[in-house]
C-alpha cells in the first residue's frame, strides 16, 4: 500500500503509461486555461487568486461513501436503523480494511487539495474482538492516526447511534429507558475522548459531529418529555470539557426519517437552542430540511451568532436520501455562499451522500469534485462589481452580471487546477474509474 496519499496522487497524475480516453496534452490544458485567465481578468476576476483560495479549502471526506455505512465491526455490514438508507448492491465493496484504505487512497488522488477524512466510530480497527460502542478507545483507531500521519491528512469523528440492537427501539439518548440512555451517553463520552486524542496527535482540532436517529413514527404526546431528556443526556456527555485545539463539538439535526415521520427529537429548532447556549457548532446536513427550504440561506444566519458551523454536504432527492452531490443549483447556491459570507474559515464541509447502487469509488470523487467545483465558481465571481451593483440599487445589472458570468470558462480553470493537482482531469473520471474497477474492485467477490 502507499505511504502517502500525496505520492500516490502525484504519482496518478503523472501516470504517462495509460492515456485514458478524453485526456487532453498537457500543452492544451495550459492553453485553455489562459484564454480562461484572460476572459476572467477581463470582467475583473484574478484566476490565479482564486486557485489559490480553492487549494486553502479542506473538505472533510466521510468514510462512509466506501462501504455503504457498514464499518468494521461485524464483515460484510452495512447500514441498518435510524432512518437512513443505502440502496445498491453494486460489486466490489471493500471486504476488510487493507481494501477499504486502499479505495480510500485512489479517491484522495482524484480529489483536488488537500482534505481531511471524516470517521465513525464503526470504523475501528477491532482485530476480530467482540468491543460494543460502550468499550471504544483510542487504541482501535491507532492504524488510522498512523495512516492519516502518513498521508498528511487531519481526521473529524462521529459516535455511531445507529445500526445497532440498542437503538432498534428508535431511541438512544432520548430514550425513557434508563439503561438505554445511559448506554449511548457512554459511547458518546468514548468517541468524545478519542476526538480529543486524535485531535492531539494530529495537532489539529478533530470535529465531532452527533446525530441520533430518535423520533416516532406517528404523533407522541410526549414532545417535551423527549426534548428534556435528551437535553439532560448531553448536558450530562458535555460535562467532560476538551480544549478547543483538541476537538470541537458539534450537532446534528433532522426533520424527518423513514420511521420517524411524525416527529424527530433533535429538531433544527432543539439543536440550535442546544449548540447557541452551550458554545457548541451546529451541524446543517443539505437534506435535513424541508424540500424547499434553502439551506445556503441559513449560514449567514448562523454565523452572525455562532462562530463556527459545520456542514454535511448532500443532495435529498424528495426525501433524505443522501444521493451522490452533483453541481445543481443547491450546491452552487451554497458554494456561493459560502465564499460571499466572508467566514469559509469558520465553516467546516462535511460530506454526506451514499449510493451503493453505482461504483462506490466513483461516486465518491463525484460528489466531492461537485463540491469543490461550485466552490470555484463561487471564487470566480466579480464580487466587488457585483455589490457595487447591488448597493447602487442596480438590480438589473447585478442580474446581468450573474447571468453572464454563467457562461464563463470556469472548466478550463478547473481543469487547470486537477491538472496542476496531479488528478484526474474532467473528461478523464470514466477511463480513471472503469481503469480502477477493472484492476482491483472487480476481481473482489
Ligand atoms: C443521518 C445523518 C448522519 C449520517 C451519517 C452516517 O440522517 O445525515 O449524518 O448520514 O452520520
Ligand atoms: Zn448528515
């Protein structure tokens, strides 16, 4: 296996061996991308510059993608309870951790940047033992700090809610069953600490995000009870106090699930309450709101009272369902915004799609390339001509510039930046992908 992530994406890159069907000579590529620098910096817009502020973003790429939410535990499992779904069955899924590090690195050499790797406490090393979520510890997730040292990469965590006997009932913090509660305040408490270890082995803050599945299917008369008690179990969780330089928490809320249609415990409402009077971050996942609601909109919101957020990137498609990101109008909405709010600092992006219905390895690069590109073309825009439109009260011109400014060369610059990345260009993804399935996930059972 490869030592570092950054070779082995180097080393892809230049892979002069196989030209994969689409692949432009590199002379092309430079040239294309200066008549786009040309056309920018025509309409005020620095290419250069915003390269270099795509390159500073690191988006944090969730394990899950690569074996439909199974994690290691149990061999060949897959995501069960909490109202998420995987759907597919599609051939060459990882059957241990060798393979599934080794899919991992292929997707980190086809994303562009560098980029964290967001865990689940599903996914230690647990070496055949029999540890339930009550008895995690930092020694079952010694083999990722190291990989990740190798790679450079920084890891966020989350505690596993689900799949799980303990939450088959539909309730774990907020559970009235004392033994159930007081079992998933344990986890918690576990995957806290291991953040906070691995924050300080990777001399950088690890974000741990909580989601739990807790809700009713048809209508509770007991809303508040619910809501009180799960307060009462995080205040109890968030006893423990880490430094900010060792991990940072942060919430998650939902509308509705399949099985908790008529109430979910962690409401939007619940956890901005929680996180704003507790100094702890609020989680947006893109398909925890209603359909129409525009969950881009609600960042400027957020950070004029929080000072920090984190996102889980996604794409609902009539109902949670966690479709692989492609470039629509919501992610460029939110790539939008979250270059003009001004606080990409303070905005963690999280990623959150599964489909095991297409190549895992693929859907992978997809929905992250998705995100980094809607984030470029948010860097390409004439921001200051265009406030300067909109504070002049010329609310035509500022649509006229938008319009435009759609049908700029932004994929010759995104070419540019892979190719500078050693990736895979654009009309290189198929040969790239179908190269990787033929050579490794294909010959798995
Ligand atoms: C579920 C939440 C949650 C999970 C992951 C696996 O609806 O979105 O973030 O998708 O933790
Ligand atoms: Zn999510």
């Amino acid at each position: 296996m490869c030592d570092n992530i950054f070779k082995l994406k180097r080393r892809s890159g230049k892979k002069s061996g196989k030209a994969f069907e689409g692949r432009l000579p590199v002379a092309e590529v430079e040239k294309r991308y200066r008549i786009a620098e040309q056309r920018y910096s025509e309409s005020g817009v620095d290419a250069e510059s915003a390269i270099k502020q795509l390159a500073a973003i690191a988006l944090s790429i969730h394990c899950w993608q690569g074996d439909d939410v199974g994690g290691f535990e149990k061999p060949g499992a897959s995501l069960s309870g909490g109202g998420i779904q995987v759907t597919g069955n599609y051939p060459g899924k990882p059957r241990n951790m060798v393979e599934f590090r080794f899919d991992l690195e292929k997707v980190y050499s086809i994303i562009p940047g560098k980029h964290r790797l967001n865990l689940h406490a599903i996914y230690g090393e647990f070496e055949g033992k029999e540890v339930d979520r009550d008895g995690i510890e930092p020694e079952h997730f010694k083999g990722w700090a190291e990989w990740a040292k190798q790679g450079q990469i920084k890891i966020d965590f989350n505690a596993t809610c689900f799949s799980h006997a303990m939450a088959d009932s539909g309730f774990t913090l907020s559970s009235k069953d004392k033994g159930i509660r007081s079992y998933w305040i344990e986890h918690v408490k576990r995957a806290r600490e291991i953040s906070a270890w691995l924050g300080r082995e990777q001399r950088d803050p690890c974000i741990h995000n909580l989601w739990i599945p807790d809700g009713f299917k048809d209508f509770p008369v007991d809303r508040y009870g619910y809501r009180e008690i799960l307060k009462n179990s995080l205040d109890e969780i968030y006893k423990i106090e880490y430094l900010p330089d060792e991990m940072k928490d942060s919430l998650e809320s939902k509308l509705f699930g399949i099985g908790s249609e008529a109430f979910v415990v962690g409401s939007h409402e619940f956890y901005l309450g929680y996180g704003l009077s507790r100094g702890k971050l609020v989680c947006l996942d893109l398909g925890h709101f209603h359909p129409t609601e525009v969950v881009a909109d609600k960042l400027s919101s957020l950070l004029q009272f929080s000072d920090e957020l984190l996102l889980h990137v996604s794409r609902p498609m009539r109902w949670d369902s966690d479709h692989v990101v492609v470039l629509n109008d919501d992610i460029l909405l939110l790539g939008q915004e979250l270059i003009r709010c001004g606080r990409i600092k303070d905005i963690h992006i999280g990623l959150d799609f599964f489909d095991a219905t297409i190549n895992r390895i693929g859907a992978w690069a997809i929905g992250a390339r998705s995100v980094l590109k809607a984030l470029l073309i948010a860097l390409l825009e004439p921001h200051e001509k265009l406030l300067e439109y909109e504070q002049r009260g010329d609310y035509f011109a500022r649509l006229a510039l938008l319009e435009e400014m759609k049908l700029m060369p932004y994929g010759d610059v995104w070419n540019y930046y892979c190719y500078q990345n050693g990736c895979p260009l654009e009309s290189e993804i198929i040969g790239t992908i179908h190269d990787y399935e033929e050579k490794v996930t294909a010959k798995r059972d």
